[in-house]
C-alpha cells in the first residue's frame, strides 16, 4: 500500500511562516497603500525596463557583507519573502555574516538559500569541499545557488574555455545536490551566460541578473524562475542599497516551489523521475 507523502517537520514550519508572511504583507499593503506603516521597499534609481518586477507578488533580497545587521523580520514584515545570502567563494573564503545571516533569517521565518561564488584559479573539488564545510544541509533551507560570473575585480585572470568551465561546473552542481539533496539554482548575468551557457541544456533552474529590461530580452532561449533586476533597491531592514530579486509566479507557485524545491513548470518532470528538472 502507498504511504502518505509527510513534508519533514521544518519544511512545514517554513510553509507555515511562509503563509503567515503572505497575509501579513497583503494586510500591511491594504492598511497602507502598499508598505508596512509607510516602510515601502524601493529602488534609487529605478530602471523602466524592469518595472513589471516590482509588481510581482514574491519579492526577495540576496545579501553579502556589504550588508551588514539585516533586521530580517523588519524585512519581512514589508514584503521580502525570500533572501538568497553568500555563504562561500572558491576554496578558502567564508563570508563573514553567513553564519549570522543563516540564523537570523530562520529566526525570522524567511526562506533563505545559500550562494557559492565559482572562482577559476582553485578546483572545483576543492571548492565543492569548502561549501560542504561550511553550508548547513538544512532540509528547510531554499535550493543552493551556484554563482557563475566572470570577476574582474579578482587577482585570478583565469577564463577557461566552454568545455572546461562547463566540467568544473558540473562538479560543482553534482556536489551541492548531493550535499543538500536539491537540485541547485545556477546565478549568471548576461556576459557569462553569453561566452558559456547559451544554447547550453542544464535541468536546473535559473537567477538571472538583469537590471535593464526583461531577461527574455537579454538570455536567448533561457526560461528564469529568479529575476535580479536591480543592484540599488532600498528594503526596510537593510542599511543602505541591496540587490532586489523577483520569483516568476503566483502565490501558490510560490509555495510549491517551497514546498518541493521544485520550479512549478518542472512538476511533471518530478513526478516521473522522481528529481525536480526542467525538459529540453
């Protein structure tokens, strides 16, 4: 006889808080017009291209040490649904307010994931050892995220070719699902996704940077299910600017995606191989 499908205790207490968070933003916006007592998360310099995002109803920030003592429930409670934060970069550098930043969003009730930053000057092994080392395998916790982008403020010059970046990738993707048991989330922005992504068949799903127009304007053939769409969003909680990001569907999208790890337009692959995937 089939047995029951039971979500682990703390995906249900996420799903709970979650919930919570919905209805307490949707009753902040009508008591004010749209913040919480007059804290409206906004934007310094705001681009026309991307404005559809900022009316999308699962609003989130990623944050890093340029961010520092993040009130994550003030944030929260004016509409940040999510928060990506960096936890690690090749295969030596822990951010500083990764462990604070983790148990601070828990506590508040956000969803939060952690993110990888890929250098090209250590091995892949090396830095997936470094993210295991570091990273909580919390059952609770959003898919990780693996940062792919060309640095060119770093010492390492190092671009490999396609066939190369794309070895080390996998090893890291391997790594990371096999750490935390859900398919990563690849970051990119438009220069990477360019020299080594597109036309690329990936299963995982897509944060993609893009903070003058849509992403289907800038990534060929590339389906997103995050959208960072500005560097400069000003959010209630947060000293000073901060990356604002934006999940693709519903409300109820939203909450599967929470509840399975899985891109709601990638259920069907789930249910039939039994690993959240999108199709060629």
């Amino acid at each position: 006889m089939a047995r029951a499908f039971r979500l682990p205790a703390s995906v249900s207490a996420l799903l709970r808080h979650a919930v919570m968070g919905l209805a307490v933003t949707a009753l902040a916006a009508c008591a004010t017009g749209g913040g919480l007592y007059g804290a409206i998360p906004g934007d310094n310099r705001p681009h026309a291209g991307v404005d559809r995002a900022r009316s999308m109803p699962i609003q989130g920030i990623d944050v890093a040490r340029y961010q520092e003592n993040v009130d994550f429930a003030r944030a929260r409670a004016a509409g940040t649904h999510f928060v990506f934060m960096k936890a690690t970069e090749g295969k030596d550098y822990l951010d500083p307010n990764f462990r604070v930043n983790w148990q601070r969003a828990r506590d508040a009730g956000m969803p939060r994931g952690a993110y990888h930053f890929m250098t090209w000057c250590s091995s892949a092994a090396d830095q997936a050892a470094w993210f295991v080392q570091n990273v909580p395998a919390d059952p609770a916790a959003l898919p990780p995220v693996l940062d792919l982008e060309w640095n060119n403020h770093s010492s390492c010059k190092v671009h490999p070719n396609k066939a190369d970046a794309l070895e080390r990738i996998q090893v890291m993707l391997t790594a990371m699902e096999r750490h935390t048991g859900k398919l990563p989330i690849i970051y990119t922005d438009m220069n990477f996704h360019r020299d080594i992504l597109e036309d690329v068949y990936l299963p995982n799903t897509f944060w993609l940077r893009s903070t003058a127009a849509e992403p289907h304007e800038r990534y060929k053939n590339r389906p997103w299910t995050f959208w960072q769409y500005t560097q400069t969003g000003v959010v209630p909680g947060v000293r000073g600017e901060v990356d604002r990001n934006v999940f693709y569907g519903t409300t109820q999208d939203w909450l599967m995606f929470l509840s399975t790890g899985c891109d709601p337009r990638a259920i069907a692959a789930l249910s039939s191989t039994g690993r959240c995937q999108f199709q060629k």
